[in-house]
C-alpha cells in the first residue's frame, strides 16, 4: 500500500471534515442558543444546554443551574427544559407530576402557550438572523459598484498589456454605448468573442480608444462546491486558453461547449500565473434556478465576470442589512421552489444532499477562502432554519402545529396521540435522512 501517496487525499479528508464540523457546530449553536435565551426570558428553565451527542467530553453548571456540555459526536445539539424526557422535548410525566405548581410554569409542559411556542420558534429564527447578520458583513465590508463602468484594478489575464488605468470610465464596448455598469455588462455579452475588442473610455477628461481583452474573459472568478471544476484541480484565477484544441476568448465559448458536448469529456489548456496546463474534465448537468423555474445544464462549475474589479463604495448599515434580508429571502424561497419541483419531477431528486454532499461542499467552500466559507454558513442556517419549520413531528415546525392545535381547541393532543406522531416524525425524517444518504452516494 502507498502510504505517502494516501497522505494529500487524507489531508483533504482532514480538511473536509473540520469545515463540516465547523459549519454545523456554530450553526446548531446559534439555533440552539435561540431556544435557551428566548425560554428563559420566558421563565422556562432550562437543565441541559448540550453541542454534541454522546459521550460528553466536557461540562459546567451555571449560576441558573444549566448544564453546558460539548459532547463526543459534533452532529447536532440540543437543549432539554425542565420535564422533558428527552432531546426532543417528549414530556417526562413522572417528573412533572413530582413539581408544585410553580416549577410546573417553568416547563415546557406547563408554561403559558405563548411563551412556549415562543420558545420553539426561537430556534429557526436565531438560524435566520445569524444569516441576515453574516450577508449583511459581508455586504458591508465588500461595498457596492458605482452605477458606471469605472476600472478599478484589471485582472490577471494572460497577453494583456497596459492599455487601461485606474480610474477609466468605460463609455463604449466594440461600438455600443454604455451610459452606465449595466449597460456595459448588456453590451459585453452582445459582444462577438474576439482576441481583442474596442474600447472607448473616459480619461481625464477626454476620450481615449483602448483595443484590449474581450470584456468576459474564461477567467474563473468564483467555483462551485461539488464541480467538475474543483476535482480537477482548477483555482480561482485560472484563465482557460483553449477547448479541445480550439482557442477561447470568451466565457460565452466555454459555456457553449459544454452544451454542445452534453456531458462529453472536455480537454482544457489553461494559464495560471504564466505558465500553462492541460487537463481533462467532464461536464456535469445541474438544475439552475430561473426566472420561471429550473432549467438543466452541463456545467463544469465556475462562474466568471469582467476582465476588471470596479471600485468599491461604502454600503451604509441600514442597506446591508436589507441586502442581508433579501439574501436570506432569496434562499428560503429557492429552497423551497427546488424542493416543490423534485416533489413535482421536474427536476432531479438529486439535488437533496445528506452530510456527505454537505461535508464536501463545506470543505470546498473553505478551500476557496474565509469568505466564502462564512457566506456558506449563512446558506446552511438559512437552509437549517427553513427546514426546522417544517411541520413535522420531532422538529420545531411540529411541536408550532401541535401549539396552534392547542390553541384552537383550548388543550394539547393526548399523550398518547404525541408519542404516536413523535414516532412517525421521527421515522419520517430518518427515512429522508437515509434518502439524502444515499444521493451522497449513487448520486453523479
């Protein structure tokens, strides 16, 4: 056995792991954290504050008598009020039956209703606040673009040789005006694929004519977790000189080749830092959210952009923060409309990813940088807290169902109808978590 070849691939393993594990713990924090501080506002005491399953590794009791715990499985976390029987809150009858009157009110069984269905919808929404907080950050840190098409730094592409400055204000591409930054992005892909492309700029007052590179290069800005791209080996940066031996000087014709080759190896030149490389991948089809719902596609996995940075101007607090709850939205509502078009068959049941699919996608999201790695973090509470309120048994969305069943009828179903639709809840979600299990892996 080649025990120094394993060493990379092992490496990875590492790597891939303690990303999951990170992503999963700060976000099972966060949720469970919102059931804990929302029910002792509430007066509902809590015994046990636990990140981790299992074995516990390390504790400490509080002043109010909490118990923090990390436990020896990093898989999920829990909070367990007083009289519940279990992680899931089931009711621990003989405890409760054991309380005056007084300690009654500080369970999750014998509070007032509001304050506990208070309590249980905590959780999602601490999950949801986490991810307008992280997009809003980031938001605010990165800025926003000018409305005009302004060079602020030009990227590292190969054959390009001075020609724009900082500070140039682009007003025409290959003929076509362009007033503004999305008039010039309107232009660019209208632009024929070309070596070299006019320009018109705005250079100290006057304007100058500057031939240079087409505006979207095959440059790889950003990859997709889980690509083509990524188990190649291709990195942010990386420049695409040729497809199957026939030059490209376009996004556009990168895209175009891999429909055309429906899932066909594709043999790549590419230009990292000077020198070139020759590598072979094969496209993989995806479903992509559009305007009208999911369309399906080769993708190697990469997006791109201009052959500039604009300038960056500050974003006020108040605009990162809506652009944060936008952010979230958008992702709540594209969750649910891909979960809505598997159920339908429109697209591939596929996209369903159980903790391996969700491993990976953490471990290539942290290879890509800091950044990208809290933005996916933000993704998964948003995706945490979205799923979380789905009415079933055993999660916070079925505990609310029961909760408005009480507050219809003026009392809790029985006990026994609990423990009976508790099961199936469980069954249910162990069976979906089975399902997801198995896309990770038979799924391409």
């Amino acid at each position: 056995m080649d025990i120094i070849g394993m060493v990379p691939s092992f490496g990875g393993f590492i790597s891939t792991l303690l990303a999951f594990v990170i992503a999963l713990s700060v976000i099972v924090a966060i949720h469970e954290y919102g059931h804990y501080i929302v029910g002792r506002w509430c007066g509902i005491h809590a015994e046990v504050f636990s990140l981790g399953f299992g074995p516990v590794i390390w504790s400490r009791v509080d002043k109010r008598g909490t118990k923090w715990q990390l436990a020896a499985f990093p898989l999920g976390g829990y909070v367990k009020f007083l009289g519940d029987a279990d992680a899931a809150s089931g009711k621990d009858g003989d405890a409760i039956s054991g309380l005056s009157d007084a300690e009654r009110k500080r369970t999750m069984h014998g509070a007032v209703l509001w304050r506990r269905a208070a309590t249980v919808a905590a959780g999602p929404v601490f999950n949801f606040i986490l991810s307008i907080i992280v997009f809003a950050g980031i938001f605010a840190v990165s800025g926003t673009s000018p409305d005009d098409a302004i060079i602020g730094e030009v990227k590292d592409l190969p054959g390009y040789e001075a020609g724009f400055e900082t500070g140039d204000k682009i007003l025409s591409v290959g003929g076509v005006e362009t007033p503004d930054l999305s008039a010039f992005y309107t232009a660019a892909r209208e632009t024929e694929p070309a070596p070299q492309v006019e320009y018109t700029v705005l250079r100290d007052e006057r304007e100058v004519t500057v031939e240079s590179v087409y505006p979207f290069p095959p440059i790889l800005d950003q990859l997709q977790p889980k690509s083509a791209a990524i188990d190649a080996g291709l990195a942010v940066g990386d420049v695409i000189m040729s497809v199957d031996g026939v030059e490209v000087h376009a996004l556009s014709q990168v895209q175009d080749a891999a429909k055309a080759g429906q899932g066909a190896p594709m043999a790549l030149t590419v230009w990292r830092g000077g020198e070139t490389f020759d590598v072979t991948l094969t496209p993989r089809e995806r479903d992509l959210p559009t305007a009208d719902g999911f369309e399906k596609r080769w993708l190697i996995g990469f997006s791109g952009g201009a052959f500039f940075e604009p300038p960056r101007e500050t974003l006020g607090i108040g605009e990162a923060i809506w652009g944060g709850v936008n952010q979230t939205w958008f992702i709540a509502q594209s969750s649910l409309s891909g979960l809505w078009h598997m159920i339908t068959g429109a697209i591939s049941s596929c996209n369903i990813q159980g903790p391996i699919g969700i491993a990976q996608t953490s471990g290539d999201m942290a290879s890509q940088g800091l950044t990208e790695f809290i933005w996916f973090i933000a993704v998964l509470s948003t995706a945490v807290g979205l799923l979380n309120l789905f009415p079933i048994p055993v999660l916070d969305g079925g505990h609310l169902v029961f909760h408005a069943y009480e507050a219809v009828t003026g009392a809790p179903p029985s006990d026994r109808a609990l423990q009976v639709l508790m099961m199936g809840g469980l069954t249910l979600l162990l069976s979906l978590m089975v399902f997801a299990l198995s896309n990770d892996l038979f799924c391409p």
